[in-house]
C-alpha cells in the first residue's frame, strides 16, 4: 500500500484509466483502523495497486474525492476505481478483505 497525500497524484492516478483501490483513513478510530487492516490484508493477498489517504493530513484531497466523484465523506471509506472513475465504494464495517475481492470480481468481467 502507498499512502496518497497531493490531489495531483490522485488525478494522475485517476487520469491513467487504471483500475485502483483507495481507502479514507482516520488515525484516531478504532473503526478506521479495522478498515485498515481489512484493506491492507487485500492489497497483500491480492497484488491489486492499493492506496490509503489519512484524513488528518490529506483533508483537501479527501474533500476533492468527495466533490469530483459525488461521494459522501465516511471513514474509512474504500473505493475502487475503474476507467476513471468510481466503480464500487463502502464503509466501516462493510469493508472486508472478502468485500474488496467481491468487488474486484464483479468489476472484471
């Protein structure tokens, strides 16, 4: 996992048409931190590029994702990205390890 923190590398990110995952974290809850292991534990089994923001330090690209894709702020919050723009997205809880290969199977075929 790399962690994302300038909106000109999310929109270089987006821009190239790549399928991605991206997730919303927050430092101070436990929930976050759950979402984290959860989307960490994909990225390793799954080889997928996967990319993390903290919402603490990267309030403005958090608030352009929310903005240019229309997506209510939570966090955590995964997103996965295909062709530009957003494919699939959840929260809390509902992010999984098995969620984020669910979501990955259904968005390739």
């Amino acid at each position: 996992m790399k962690k994302i923190d300038s909106i000109e590398k999310f929109n270089q990110l987006v821009d190239s048409g790549e399928t991605f995952y991206m997730l919303k974290h927050s430092t101070t809850c436990p929930i976050s931190q759950a979402g984290f292991d959860e989307f960490s534990k994909f990225g390793r089994s799954s080889g997928e590029p996967c990319y993390f923001l903290t919402v603490q330090d990267s309030r403005n690209l958090s608030n352009h994702i929310e903005e240019k894709f229309h997506i209510k702020h939570e966090s955590p919050q995964a997103i996965m990205f295909v062709n530009s723009d957003v494919a699939w997205h959840a929260s809390h809880f509902k992010i999984t390890a098995k969620s984020l290969d669910a979501a990955r199977e259904e968005n390739s075929k």
